[in-house]
C-alpha cells in the first residue's frame, strides 16, 4: 500500500522543492503538502494542499488522521536572520512544531520522521576546518540553538520511545526555482539574480568569509537518500554531517564573471557577519558518507553554470 507523506512547511525554500521531488517519486496525491500561508500556483495546483500551524497539535493530529499519514517532513522553521530579529516567536515555532512530531511518533500516529538540522549549531570554539560530526558545539544564534537543542531531543525520543527520526545539517543552499527565506548564507542566491538583471551586487558578508554550501539539487537527493536508507544503517539520530563544497563570496563572484564578464561585486558586512562568523568553513561528513553511501555531486563551478543557465530563461 502505498504510504501518505505530509510536508510542514512546504511554502519554504526547501520545502517547496522536496515537495515537487516528493510528488514526481510518489505520485502527486500521496504527498500533502502544508503550510501556514498559500504556495505559488504551481504548488498549490499539482497536489493536495492544507493550511496549517505545525505548532498547533489538534489540527496536525487531525490532518495526519484524515489522509493516514505515514511519514512527516518537518520544513518549518524561522531561519538564523530572521529569528534574531524575533527571539521567542522563533524558539517557539522551531520547538513547539518538533515537540509535535516527536510525540506523534511516540504515540505512534506516523512511522516516520525528518527534521531538518544545521551548520548552525556549531560555534565560534567549533574547529573551522572540516568540522568534524562531534564535536564542541556553543551556536550563539537563536537559530543554532534551537536546531541543537531539536538534535538532542530526537536522539532522546529514538532512545527512549523508539521513534524513527532522521536529520541532517543542512549548510547554506542555492537554488535557482525558490528565493531564500532570511538566512545568513542567502547572498549566494541574490548573487545570481543581481548578476543577471543588473551585473552588479553588494554583499552583505566580507570578501574572504568562507562557507560551507550546498546546490539544492544534492540537499533534496540527500533528505530523500537518508528517509530511504534501513533504519539500521542510520547510526546518528542527533543529526549527520553534510557537505558538498565551501568558498568566498570573492570566489563566487569570480565563477560568476567568467560567464558574466562585466559583473561587479562590492561588499558591505551588516549584522549577518556575526553569525557567519560562528559558523565553520568547511564541514567533514564521513560518516554520512559511510553510513548511508552520501556523495555531493555539485561544485561552484557546476552550480554557476547551472543557476545562471536557468535563471536566464
């Protein structure tokens, strides 16, 4: 029989895409789709849709009763810009919504979870090169303390009460199909925009702060890589390690002129610095790599071609 799956979250940069992925591998009527607010046409047009607060228990409860809802995708979430700007509202949407999901699998109301974790929880004492999976972690971001705090309470829930929950964390991501939702790493979307529609682009991180970042394309392979692995095989249920390819937004920049020759880049650092400067440069995922066979397929140069290329028509 084939299984219901709901997205929460499913307007969001991610969420929107994993929900495209979703439709195309499991049929559009087997993926429900939700979110607070309404989705772009396309979304709301291609399968089930439901208005819904993950932070409200009764009517998630109701809505995974109503189609018999297997697994959840827990998209939902006030990312690190954002959230500085709005502490409590934020603490409160990316915890409440996981206290729901978590105590829905224990109570055994769905089979299956994923939560989305981050290079967020790392901090200024986390090693900056190839980050290793264990490590010292002190996030000084609303954000990345959240995401830590999540991570210790889904290896507690799988421990205690047994329940199949899965995470990896996300570094920055570019996509060209979905604008970025407040995050620290979303100059490496704007990037592209501004390249093309007025070769020039000021960024709000200084020239040399290195990142680890990821073409969306592997971020959704990865989400759907890790749901499909055997339970047994997923060894970490806090939250795995992942990478894909670390540079400067100069470095962006450069990819982006030798197809944009006359692109121009300034640079003007606003409060975003600070916490791109608590997050590491490079990420070693190892273990994702040898537990459940991970592998990044795009680089800079691959993920340049590829945004402008689209962006373009």
């Amino acid at each position: 029989m084939q299984k219901s799956i709901l997205i929460l979250g499913a307007c969001g940069q991610i969420g929107t895409e994993l929900t495209y992925a979703l439709r195309e591998k499991y049929g559009n009527e087997n993926i429900i789709a939700s979110d607070i607010r309404e989705g772009n046409e396309d979304l709301m047009g291609s399968g089930p849709f439901e208005i819904l607060d993950a932070t409200d228990y009764d009517a998630l409860e109701e809505v995974i009763a109503y189609y018999e809802i297997d697994v959840v995708y827990l998209m939902a979430a006030m990312l690190s810009a954002t959230a500085e700007k709005f502490p409590m509202r934020a603490w409160n949407l990316n915890m409440n919504s996981l206290f729901n999901v978590l105590n829905l699998g224990k109570e055994k109301k769905i089979e299956k979870i994923f939560w989305p974790s981050s290079i967020a929880v790392f901090g200024l004492n986390t090693p900056k090169s190839e980050t290793p999976q264990s490590t010292i972690m002190e996030p000084s971001t609303v954000y990345g303390i959240s995401k830590q705090s999540g991570e210790r309470w889904c290896d507690y829930y799988h421990h205690k009460f047994g329940v199949d929950v899965r995470s990896v964390r996300y570094p920055g991501l570019i996509s060209w199909k979905t604008m970025p939702g407040g995050g620290t790493t979303d100059y490496a979307v704007e990037i592209y925009h501004k390249a093309l529609a007025e070769a020039r682009y000021a960024c709000f991180l200084k020239a040399d702060t290195s990142l680890p970042m990821m073409f969306m394309d592997d971020a959704i392979r990865a989400t759907l890589e890790i749901m499909h692995t055997n339970a047994e095989q997923v060894k970490i249920r806090s939250s795995y390690n992942l990478s894909a390819m670390s540079f400067t937004p100069l470095e962006m920049a450069e990819s982006i002129k030798r197809q944009v020759p006359h692109f121009e880049i300034s640079f003007n650092p606003d409060f975003r610095q600070v916490i791109a400067d608590s997050w590491p440069s490079s990420i070693d995922d190892s273990r994702a790599q040898s537990d459940w066979g991970w592998k990044a397929e795009f680089d800079l140069e691959k993920t340049t071609e590829v945004m402008l290329r689209n962006l373009k028509k």
